[in-house]
C-alpha cells in the first residue's frame, strides 16, 4: 500500500522555480488499478518517478509498505526497483542489439539471479504476455505492439507486487493500445498486482476502476467527485 503525505517537488528552470508536485496527499491500496491524467508538465510523471524510488521529492514522504521511499538510502531504492516496482515506459526502452529474451532477462541482473534461472524466467515471462515463440528476436524484428509486450514482460519478471506504466500505449495505433490494455488488465487480474497508468488517452482512463487528474502539480480523485 502507498500512504504519500504532503508529497512536493520543486525544481529550478533557469531563473525559474518550478513547482511539480504541490502538497499530494494519496492513499493508494494493494491491488488497486488506476489511471493518472493531466496537461503536459502537470507532474504525472514526476509523480510516478517519485511511486518508483527514481526520484527524491523536495518534501513530503512515499510510503511503501511501510518505508519511506522519500528518505530511504540509495541501496535501499536499488531493492525496492529491484524486487518490488515494475517499470513499463513509452517508447519501450528495449536494447537494440539484445534478443527479446536477453532484454527481459536484465531486469534480473542486479538481483543476482543465476544465469540458468535468468534464462527460464525470461522465457516464462514472455510467454506470460503471448511471445514466447519470439524469444529470439531482436527489437527491430517485432512490431510496436511486441515490443512492448517484451517491455511488459520485462518488467513482470521479477515479480513485482507494483507496476507503473508510464503512457505504455503512446507510441501505439488504436488496435493495439486495446491489445496492450487488455494484456495489462488481465495481468493486474491474474496476479494481483497494483497498477498505477499514466496516460492522455481518455478512453484507457475510463477503463481504470479509479482515476486520478493532476495538473499544476495537484491532484484530484475523479472517482470520488
């Protein structure tokens, strides 16, 4: 479970300060699936990024489970991206040169997971999201759609209880955003995952049991309005 308290984010933009997040209050339950909307420059991804331990915020806490992603030491958020909070990015961020299956297997590395035991998970993983036949391929050999998929399983394979999806579907035509949702879904189902998305896309918003606007740094809860 996330309990985020006064969560601000102040950074400076040439002789400008920028306020990215503004005093966020947010509880955000085991298992929840929900959407995260808002003009560009509103802070949803730097809301995310804080979610994730990839960013500090200028104050203000992120509890996970108890601990404190805001102040927690660096080891500590090299753990938590490591074995519990999947990250899911637009534009895939796949490497070129690496097989389907050897992109999934990095997100194992830091966690010292046995080369063997790499490859069969990866393999599992990307039969969890329909490519395990194109285990082989390299990125430039899959559509969008399938690299995302590969992105997808990357980030499930090590189990993760969280996933944040920054605008997984951006780069993709209508069919296929519909593809990805579904496979994100049935996932969040099947394995009771937290799923946090961030998009523009109105129409993936309005399939989030909850949804949430931020702009100007501040959120409303549009599910309780």
């Amino acid at each position: 479970m996330y309990q985020i308290e006064k969560l601000t984010k102040t950074y400076t933009q040439g002789k400008r300060t920028v306020h990215a997040l503004r005093d966020v209050s947010l509880r955000i339950e085991d298992g929840e699936l929900l959407s995260v909307q808002g003009p560009t420059g509103g802070g949803k991804s730097t809301l995310l990024q804080a979610l994730g331990g990839l960013d500090r915020p200028t104050s203000g806490s992120v509890m996970l489970d108890g601990e404190d992603l805001a102040t927690m030491n660096d080891a500590g958020l090299t753990t938590v991206r490591a074995e519990t909070v999947g990250f899911v990015f637009q534009n895939f961020n796949l490497v070129p040169t690496l097989t389907a299956r050897e992109n999934v297997e990095t997100a194992l590395v830091p966690a010292g997971v046995a080369t063997a035991e790499r490859a069969r998970r990866a393999v599992g993983a990307l039969e969890s999201v329909g490519l395990g036949e194109r285990a082989d391929h390299l990125p430039g050999e899959l559509s969008g759609g399938q690299q995302q998929r590969v992105a997808i399983a990357r980030a499930l394979v090590k189990n993760p209880t969280v996933l944040l999806a920054d605008e997984p579907t951006g780069n993709l035509d209508e069919d296929t955003r519909d593809e990805i949702i579904d496979l994100l879904e049935g996932l969040w189902k099947e394995q009771g995952l937290t799923l946090i998305l961030v998009t523009h896309d109105s129409a993936v918003s309005r399939r989030t049991p909850r949804r949430i606007r931020i702009a100007k740094g501040r959120v409303q809860d549009l599910t309780a309005t």
